[in-house]
C-alpha cells in the first residue's frame, strides 16, 4: 500500500488555511505548507499567515523556517517536504499539504526539476551575453528549433542556454529525458482537492482581507522587515502587499490607493492561479468553498494499492 499525501489548494483568500485546520483535526493529520511566502520569519500580515492560536491547533511544517536572506528554491522545498512527509507518515499521521504556490504544489504530481547542474562560472558567462547573443547562441545549439520556449523571455532564454551548455544537449533530448524521471513523491500516493468560489465572493473576502491586514499594522511589519533586509530577496520584496508598502514608503503610492492597489493586485494573482489550477494541476475534486459541505466531505474515500 503507497502511503497516502491529501492536497488542499485554491487561489488566494478563498479559506483554505480554516478548511485545513477542521479537516486535519478531525483527521488527526499535520499540516505541510506550501506557500512561497511562509517560509520567512516575519513576513506574516502581508502573507495572511496562519496565527499562533491557528498553528496550536495542528501540527504545522516547513513555516517560520527560513531567515528573510535565506532563498528557497524548488531543489531545497522538496527536499524538506520529504522529510517533513516521511516523519508524518512515521507517527502513522495522515499528511495534509496545503497552499497555493503552482510551482511548488507540481512536485507532489511528478518531476520539476531536472540533474543539470550550472556552476557559478558558467552562470556569469551566459548572464554577461547580450539577450540577442544569448538567443543565437541557444538556437545554434538546437538546430532542429527550441520548441515552445518563450524566447521573447531573456530570463528563460538564459536558463536554457545554460542548460545546454553545462549538459551538453539540447532542449529536445532535456525535455525528452525529464519527461520520463519520476516525480519525488512518485512512491506516495496523491488526491487532490481545489476550493473555489464565486467571483464576487472571492473579492469581497480580498476587500476585507485587505483592511484587516492594514488594521492589524502591515506598514508597520514592512518597515522593520525592510531594516532586516526585505529588499535584500527580491521574490520576497516583490510580494503583493509588500511591494504596494514599498511603493507607499518609497512617496510612490499614495496612501489612499493602498489598500485598493493591494486587492487589485491580489486578483490578479488569483486569476493567474485559476489559470494554473485549471491547466496544470492533475485530477482532483473541485468543491465550492462558498457551499454547504461538511469536512468529511473535502476528500473522496481513497482506497490505494
């Protein structure tokens, strides 16, 4: 029997941190996130991070454990998502992973990322080519085309050829081996569940979303993070409602435009994770968050062999 990985997702705001938190108790599970952002100490307003009464609830994993200078990357979360699953599994717990972030919720359902190993050296070398350099370059080393690589994007065309270069190969025979690796949870077996909601719903909790986290001093928490060093980690700083801070302090938004700026912002990101739900995320049951349902009903019985 493959032991078994429960996955909770859904766009921004949409209640899955209070979804998770009945379902895990009365399951007796724990918690493994997968948000991008919950990795930082301090980064906790702008980032709806569950509080300290909600992470007494359940066991939690992978929160709070990253300095704001420290980076994550995918490599490094699943390697501490596996260990953070094994040691679940162990106690003989069920595992509940629960987040937004597509990029890091992908590992659950296959590979993301391949054994091509870049030196530092090679990296500089690549990153110092002009972007025209960099893209005849790539495609003089796929003479039979780069397929559906973003070329208008400089930063994929880098990552590529630096790719090419360190392994040798082309984008074909890459893409063709990655294809065929095993994903790092292949030996476990995974259901996933998507929350939803109305549109307008799903606004209006953004809206109030919004003002709570104002309320609640996230100017106050962006002007002691950027003394640590916010700015330091750009996929930190560039996190929608810090960099709307940001701007604030920086005399670049006015405070009026704040709390909108941040929602507007927010429901771009949602449709962008609607889109990636949709288009990327495996077989999974899709549930109306706004609906009447009981927890027992977030996930379908599961028998797996």
């Amino acid at each position: 029997m493959k032991p078994l990985i429960h996955v909770l997702t859904g766009p921004t705001a949409v209640g899955k941190t209070e979804w998770a938190l009945r379902w895990a108790e009365a399951q007796g599970a724990e918690i493994v996130s997968c948000d991008s952002l919950l990795f930082y100490r301090g980064m906790d307003l702008g980032t709806a991070k569950p509080t300290a009464a909600e992470l007494a609830r359940v066991p939690h994993h992978l929160i709070d454990i990253c300095a704001l200078a420290d980076r994550m990357d995918v490599a490094r979360f699943v390697g501490l998502a596996r260990r953070a699953v094994e040691d679940i599994c162990a106690r003989g717990r069920p595992v509940l992973v629960t987040g937004g972030s597509g990029f890091y919720l992908k590992c659950f359902f296959g590979p993301v990322a391949d054994d091509v190993t870049v030196s530092a050296e090679l990296r500089a070398e690549v990153n110092a080519l002009p972007a025209e350099s960099a893209l005849a370059r790539l495609a003089s080393l796929n003479p039979a085309g780069l397929g559906e690589l973003d070329v208008a994007n400089p930063r994929r065309v880098t990552r590529a050829l630096e790719r090419c270069l360190a392994s040798g190969r082309t984008l074909a025979d890459l893409a063709e081996e990655f294809a065929r690796k095993p994903g790092p949870f292949a030996d476990f077996a995974v259901v996933a569940t998507r929350l939803d909601r109305d549109s307008d719903d799903l606004r209006n909790r953004i809206l109030a979303r919004v003002a709570v986290m104002l309320r609640s001093g996230l100017i106050e928490e962006v002007r002691r993070l950027r003394a640590a060093g916010l700015e330091l980690n750009p996929s930190a700083a560039g996190a929608i409602g810090y960099r709307e801070v940001l701007a604030l302090l920086d005399g670049h938004l006015p405070e009026a435009a704040l709390a909108g700026t941040i929602a507007r912002n927010t429901w771009a990101l949602v449709k962008k994770q609607r889109t990636w739900f949709r288009t990327q995320l495996p077989a999974h049951r899709l549930i109306p968050a706004g609906t009447d349902f009981g927890v027992g009903d977030l996930f379908p019985p599961v028998t797996v062999s």
